[in-house]
C-alpha cells in the first residue's frame, strides 16, 4: 500500500528539464517516460508533470516514447498527434491480459483490459504510432491467451509489439506468492515450477541477458510462440514510426528559469539535479 499511499512527485521536472535541454553540451536522442513507473498514474490528474514535460519536449522538437497502462494518456493527445506527425513520439500500452477479473487482481484500479484497447484505438486514429507490451507473461494464467492479446491489440491498431516473462525480484516475490495462493491456489505449484525453470531453478535471476525473457525450454517456446504471431500479424514493427523517430530538428529552449537556491548550492559542489 505504500506504493499507493507514499507518492513522491518531481514537481519540478519540467523545469530542470529545460535546463538540461538548453545545455550547450547536450546531444537531443529519444527520451522514454514510464520506464521506471507509470507516468501517468493517478497523482498526474492533478499534478500534470507528465503534460508538463511533454510540453518542453514539444516545443523543443524534442523525441519521446511513452510506456503506461493508463488510459489518462488520452488527455494529452493534442501534443503527442502533433509530435508524431513530425516522427517526434510513440506510445508503449501495457496490456497483460483479457480477462477482467484476472487484471482486477492483479492490476486493481488500473485500466480495464478493454479500456486499454480502445486507448490503443483511439491514439492510432489519432496518428500516434502504438506498440504493446505484455507484460507480464504468467505461466498457465496469462501465458495461454499470448495469441489472442496479439490478435486483439492488432485489430486496435497497434503496429509492433514485445513481452517481458514474470519477474520476481525482491519484495515483489512475497507477494506474488500470496497473490497466487489467493486467487489461483490450484496452479500456483505449477505456475512457480515454470517460473523456476526459466530462472535457473530460482524465483528470479538478475542476469541482464535473461531477466526478461528468461532461460530454457520453456522459455524459447515462449519465444517462439510470439515470434510467429507477430510475424502473422504483422507486429514486428519493421519500418513503423515507433521505432524511427526524428531528433534531427531539435533546438534547444529559449526561456530557461533561473536556478534556485537548492540547485546552485548542488551545481556549486559539483551535483546534477536529478529528475
């Protein structure tokens, strides 16, 4: 519940991005927002940092991609049709599956599996390139439906997709545990077999080259069942907009604010401002 309850709001982001973007040294590459977590989630209503953000982004000609599950992006459609016109943003939408009531649980107050299909749709008609991420691919609870999300996610328009197997790091692995018990107590020993065997016999491994694909058999059948439905559909994003975005026309911001007395003193010992 801390997640949820305990929020820390960058509230100055929009202006030390700025900053950053009119240094001299600066080289203007796609910026990704949602990475760490969701940029769009519930606080954004009111705090429009994300809107904020992509603002600056906006009017420096500057290239972003955006990865959420919320359908809160909607609201910023003006901006992001207008980047994409000029091949400046995408959008990742997170979908994990097509069940209702497996997403209730496991995603409680995020956008319903159907909502998240018609954000797809309506950012595609609005000219803004999609791409899906399922994630994550549960062993025996969401992994059977892999096609059909596929299926779905093209007739919403989305132009390529990728997938990420469950990964348990940490705190999440306790509660993953709990979770299974509650809801899926008649596979939750088949479902943790599978994940171990895609970890080495663990929960979770951390090796960069395996944490999101996972190892062995299992795991290549994933793979291989994904490779071909995408290829079926036409999901492998060769040659979409997605994955060629234009920095060429950036310039770098005219109005820069001032520095205040936090950040000089950080500058003056030799610190970045974070955001």
């Amino acid at each position: 519940m801390d997640f949820e309850s305990k929020i820390f709001a960058k509230v100055n982001a929009p202006e030390v991005l700025r900053r950053e973007l009119a240094k001299a040294a600066y080289e203007p590459s796609a910026i990704a927002l949602g990475v760490n977590t969701d940029a769009y989630q519930p606080c954004e209503r009111e705090r429009k940092l994300t809107r904020r953000v992509l603002e600056v982004l906006q009017e420096c000609q500057h290239p972003v991609g955006l990865i959420t599950k919320s359908s809160l992006i909607e609201r910023d459609i003006d901006i992001l049709s207008a980047m994409a016109a000029r091949q400046q943003a995408g959008v990742a939408i997170t979908l994990t599956t097509l069940d209702p009531a497996i997403s209730r649980t496991l995603e409680p107050r995020a956008a319903a599996p159907a909502r998240r299909l018609r954000t797809i749709r309506t950012l595609t008609d609005a000219g803004i390139p999609v791409a899906v991420s399922i994630a994550p691919i549960i062993p025996f609870i969401t992994e059977p439906d892999l096609e059909r999300i596929l299926e779905a996610v093209k007739e919403a328009g989305a132009v390529s997709a990728h997938y990420t197997v469950l990964r348990l790091p940490w705190e999440v692995a306790p509660l993953f545990h709990q979770w299974l018990q509650a809801h899926f107590p008649d596979r939750a020993k088949r479902v943790m077999n599978r994940v171990r065997e895609m970890r080495g016999g663990k929960d979770y491994d951390s090796d960069f080259g395996a944490r999101m694909k996972g190892e062995g058999v299992w795991a290549e059948l994933i793979r291989q069942r994904f490779k071909i439905a995408t290829e079926r559909l036409d999901l492998t994003g060769r040659g979409s907009r997605f994955h060629n975005m234009d920095a060429s026309q950036f310039t770098r911001p005219l109005v820069v604010p001032p520095l205040g007395a936090r950040a000089k003193a950080a500058a003056a010992a030799g610190q970045m401002d974070l955001f």
